[in-house]
C-alpha cells in the first residue's frame, strides 16, 4: 500500500461491529487495577492512555522503513519531545553536537539548562555537514533539516554513519518536513523527534511532539523520563491528533506544491533578494534534499530590503496570516527577526504555504509586494 493510504488506515479504530469508526478520546487518570499492575494494561495516565496508544501506532507506523519497525511517544509539545532526548541521553561530562542554527529553544535549553549542569555543548551550522567536524567523543549528535527558519540542509545518512562511527548517538528534528516528507529512522538516525504543533497536525489548535526510534532500549529510557516529568499529553489532544493526521497526506501535498510555487515566483521579484526553499534548484542543499526528501516542506523563507519593508509586506497581504509557528492549513508569515535569537536579516521572512488555492496565494503576495 501506499504511505497515504497506510496513514488513513491508521486512524481507524479496530473494526468491531457496533463500534464507532474513530473512537473519542479516553479522559482518564486512575483506570481501574487491582492486584499486579505489570499485568495491566492501563494504570496512570501519566505514563499511558488508550488515545496515546492509537496515535503512537500511527505515528510509528509512518516512521517505520525497510526492514525495521519503529515505536513512537508522544509528548505533550515538541519541546518535551526534545528535552526528553537530552534529558534521557546527556550525563555530566558528556557531549552534544548541535546546530548552530536550530529551533531556538531547543539551542537555549541546551545551553541554559544542559551546559550549566556540565553537559558540554558543540556548534556548527547545519549547511555543508559542518556537524561531522565535532563529533569525535560526543555523546549525541543533534540534527535538524531543513532548519528553521533559515531552510539549510545537511545530509542525514552521511552524518549519521559519522556520529555512529564516532560512537554518538543521533537525533533529527524534524519538524519541517514531518516523517512523510522525510523518514530520518531510515537514514540511520536513532531519534526521530518532532513538534506534531505543525505541519503533522495542521490546525494551529493543539501543542503535540513525538519521539520515535527502533531500539527498545532507547524507548524504554524515553518512556521512563516521560512518566517521570509529567510530559502527558491530554487524551483530547491525542485525539484531535488522530482526525488531523489523517489528512496529513492531502495537506502535506498541496501545501508543499504551494510553498514550491510561492518559492519560484518570489524569486522574480525584484524587492526580494533572497528565498531560502530547498525545492529551489538554486538552494546550496538541493542535491541532497532531494536525495533524502520526499517532499520539500511548506515552510520558505525570504529577503526583504529592511525592517519597514518586511512590515509592510505583512500588513498588506490579506491571505497571510501574520502568526508564528508553521504548517497549519491557513497560509500563514512573520518577520521573524522580532523575536531576536538568530542570526538572520531585520527584513527576514518565513512564511508557511497553507492550502489555499495558489493561484489567490500568489496575487495576494505580488500585490502586497507591490504595495507601498
Ligand atoms: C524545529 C522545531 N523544533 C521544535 C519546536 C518546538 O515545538 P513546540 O512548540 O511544539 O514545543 C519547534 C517549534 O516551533 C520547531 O520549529
């Protein structure tokens, strides 16, 4: 079967006569245990519930390759997602490689939070692999591409062989793309980790991550720090989850073709001096996003002249929602230097191609563009 019909399957609940087709959410803290707790199923809801059950064999199953079955946890956000990797994996005296272009708040809890309690943290950018010169005696090597916001890309399957050769454990982040445009389980990372907030859900209404990866070990470890922070997600997110990603397919395909499309015509205007989308043939990392992508992502980013210009654009466009975060349905943009924190232009933009039809897209971005 194909992966879009494997998705849709997967939501479904089992097919029990009388039964609905998707189950609801299960509220629950106590379940009902008597006796031995090993032999049941259900406890506690900070460590499990049935709604959690189902989506992680959702997710699993889309983060599953040749020749290998992954197991999924959802957490309640991709930054619990995220810290549970550091948090299970880094003992004072070891080492992590990060970006030095990653997700913000992944890099700060690195070095606020890891660093001061002896966690040694490494930089190096994302573009041209630059990771793979830090790794010798690390601990854990942590990717992200396309990294966000600034759209480099680094070779998964590369850097993966060297951390491993390295005796470093990998982590992708990797949001932007989500497992169905990109499976970093099958190009050798041991992490698949994600914020599900975006494009994996898409509808802007539920904080969601989720970690996956093959070795039972290394889910046991995952699992054990979940339990004991509290990263629950609630059962009513779990199953908005479920309905949302069933159409993760037919969001994530016009979304993508929308981005590839506003990413080409950006391209021809004058006012914009750069556009940063690894679906460009011209992006410095084309090769291997094709390479290891099966779709591009529907994040871009691009160059305004300033601060004011950038400003403009936004309060001109009526289809872009001026809104941070990324991957929902609704077409959305920031000016992201507001927030501070990257090494990026005043004029900066990274925009999210929703689903709306290109062709209102692409008017609305030339008018607001020629807006003064
Ligand atoms: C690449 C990346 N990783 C992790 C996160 C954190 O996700 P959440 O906001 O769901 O905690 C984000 C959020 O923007 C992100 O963009």
């Amino acid at each position: 079967m194909h992966e879009a019909t494997k998705i849709i399957r997967s939501t479904l609940t089992r097919a029990d006569a009388g039964e609905p087709l998707h189950a609801g959410p299960v509220f629950a803290a106590p379940y009902h245990a008597p006796g031995d707790p090993s032999a049941i199923p259900y406890t506690y809801a900070r460590s499990h519930n049935p709604t959690w059950t189902h989506l992680e064999k959702s997710i699993a199953q889309m983060e599953s390759g040749e020749g290998y079955r992954a197991s999924a946890l959802v957490f309640a956000s991709g930054m619990a997602a995220c810290a549970a990797v550091f948090g299970a994996i880094l003992r004072p005296g070891d080492e992590v490689v990060l970006p030095s272009n990653a997700y913000y708040a992944a890099r700060v809890l690195a070095q606020e939070y890891f660093a001061k309690m002896g966690v040694e943290v490494r930089l190096a950018p994302t573009a041209n692999n630059a990771q793979a010169e830090l790794l010798e005696g690390a601990k854990l090597l942590w990717i992200e591409t396309p990294s966000n916001p600034t759209m480099d890309v680094c070779d998964i399957a590369a850097l993966a062989e060297a951390a491993h050769k390295a005796g470093a454990l990998v982590a992708v982040d990797n949001t932007t793309p989500t497992p169905l445009g990109q499976r970093p389980l099958s190009l050798g990372a041991d992490f698949s980790v994600a914020s599900d907030t975006k494009a994996m859900t898409g509808h802007s209404d539920i904080l969601l991550g989720h970690v996956a990866m093959r070795d039972l070990e290394l889910r046991q470890k995952i699992d054990q720090w979940r339990t004991l922070t509290g990263a629950a997600l609630g059962p009513m997110e779990a199953w908005l989850a479920l309905r949302s990603i069933a159409t993760l397919p037919l969001r994530l395909e016009r979304s993508c073709q929308n981005a590839q499309r506003i990413a080409e015509f950006l391209t021809t205007r004058p006012e914009v001096s750069q556009v940063l989308y690894p679906g460009l043939p011209t992006h410095p990392g084309h090769e291997i996003a094709v390479k290891q992508m099966q779709y591009f992502g529907p994040v871009l980013s691009f160059v305004l002249r300033d601060k004011a210009a950038a400003e403009n654009f936004l309060a001109k466009s009526q289809l872009l929602t001026d809104a941070t975060s990324f991957g929902g349905i609704t077409s959305s943009a920031e000016r992201r230097a507001r927030w501070g924190g990257d090494q990026i232009a005043e004029g900066f933009i990274r925009l999210s191609a929703g689903c709306e039809n290109i062709d209102d897209l692409l008017a609305d971005i030339a008018q607001a563009l020629d807006a003064k």
